[in-house]
C-alpha cells in the first residue's frame, strides 16, 4: 500500500480504480475528485488539515491510501499488444536515472504504448520515485522485467513486431519507420546510448534530426519526440 497527495496522481488513481481509502478536509472542493470519489463509493475519511499533514506532507487537500503497483510478465505485454492496431512496445536499454522512466511512462500513457520493457538488474526500477514522477501514469502502463533484452528482441520478431533502436549516429532518421506495423521502440541512455548486441538485433537503427550543437537528448525526452513521430 502507498500514500499519495498530488492531486492528478490521486485522480488517475480513483480512474484506475486502485484507491483504498482517501482522506480530505472539510472544506475539500475538487469538484472531479469528489465526484470520482462518488462515483466508486470510495472509502472516506474527513480529517482536519493538520491531520492531513501528518499522513502527508505537502497535500493538496486530499490524501489516498492507494495500491501497490507491481510489473508484469512479458506475456501479459503482448496479450495488451495483441488488442491494439499497430501497437507500439519501448524497450529501455542501460537507464538508470528514474526520473527519467517515470516521465518516459507519462509519454507512453499519452501515445498508447503497450507496455515499458527492462532488464530486471542493473538498470532502473519501478519504484517510488518513479511512480510519483509518473504523475498516475503508471497506474496505466505496464511494466515487465526481463532477464535478457536480445532474447527478448526475439521473441518480438517471432511475433510479427519491427524492432526500430535510436541512435544519433544512424544516417535515417525515424520517417524512415515502417508504418502500419507493430513495433518495439529501443531507447538507449543518454550516456552509452544501445548497447551492441542489442543494436545488432534491431531490424532498424533511426535517429532524430537535430539543428543544435548539442549532440544528445535527454532519454525521456528522445522518447517522448520518437513515439510522436511513430504515432503521425
């Protein structure tokens, strides 16, 4: 169980349907959230300000007591894959900063993303710090651990998934990204960027234009640019 106080983590909560109790002042006027609240029958508790404070600090006028979110089997990202038109899969390669996966995870909720794809060690996790930069989008997308990203990659060919990494070396860039197909997006981090032997399996490597002399993108924010582009 987690504690939540940001009012639009609260709100994707109760549409989550994942809120256990929530708490609120009395004089609490968020007209959605309470209709929300109505709505599901949640479990509420009026509390005084000072109250509030002590469950968490820094809330906005409502606190929620809300649901563990857990990562998923692999299959489970292709059976949510499977019911979708030309669904789209990221995969994370070598990332490490969570604030980086919790606003990676606000971007694929915004573009249908299928599901987020990383290695179960030595990379970043779905923790607090991530669900809470998700701002409730991860109550939406799901995440799976894996074992082996290049087996992984595999197993998205077997089926009928193109395999498009990013890279700013590339010489296409992602227009070149075949349409009307499944696809599993590689993100790299911003530091190392894909590593080989995950890059030796992709079907494409494309890269974003840039005019700038800065010769990198922020992780998050090369991911969030790629999933526009593959969803035109």
């Amino acid at each position: 169980m987690r504690i939540i106080g940001n009012t639009n983590s609260i709100r994707a909560a109760l549409e989550a349907k994942s809120v256990i109790k929530i708490f609120i002042t009395e004089t609490y006027n968020n007209k959605g959230i309470l209709k929300l609240i109505n709505e599901l029958h949640v479990n509420v508790e009026v509390v005084s300000k000072e109250k509030l404070e002590t469950i968490f600090k820094g809330s906005q006028g409502a606190v929620a007591q809300v649901k563990d979110i857990h990562t998923v089997g692999i299959d489970e990202i292709f059976s949510i894959a499977k019911k979708k038109k030309n669904p789209i899969v990221v995969m994370l390669d070598e990332l490490n900063d969570p604030h980086n996966l919790g606003a990676i995870l606000r971007s694929c909720d915004a573009f249908d993303v299928s599901g987020i794809i990383y290695k179960k060690r030595g990379q970043v996790s779905l923790t607090d710090t991530v669900i809470k930069v998700s701002t409730g989008a991860a109550n939406f997308v799901k995440c799976a651990e894996v074992t082996n990203l290049t087996q992984t990659i595999k197993k998205f060919k077997e089926n009928g998934f193109w395999v498009i990494g990013l890279d700013g070396d590339s010489n296409q860039t992602l227009k070149d990204a075949p349409r009307d197909v499944p696809l599993l997006l590689v993100t790299g981090s911003e530091g190392f960027g894909i590593s080989r032997l995950v890059k030796e399996n992709c079907d494409l490597i494309l890269k974003i234009p840039m005019f700038g002399k800065v010769n990198c993108l922020n992780a998050s924010v090369a991911c969030g640019i790629a999933l526009y582009e593959l969803r035109k």
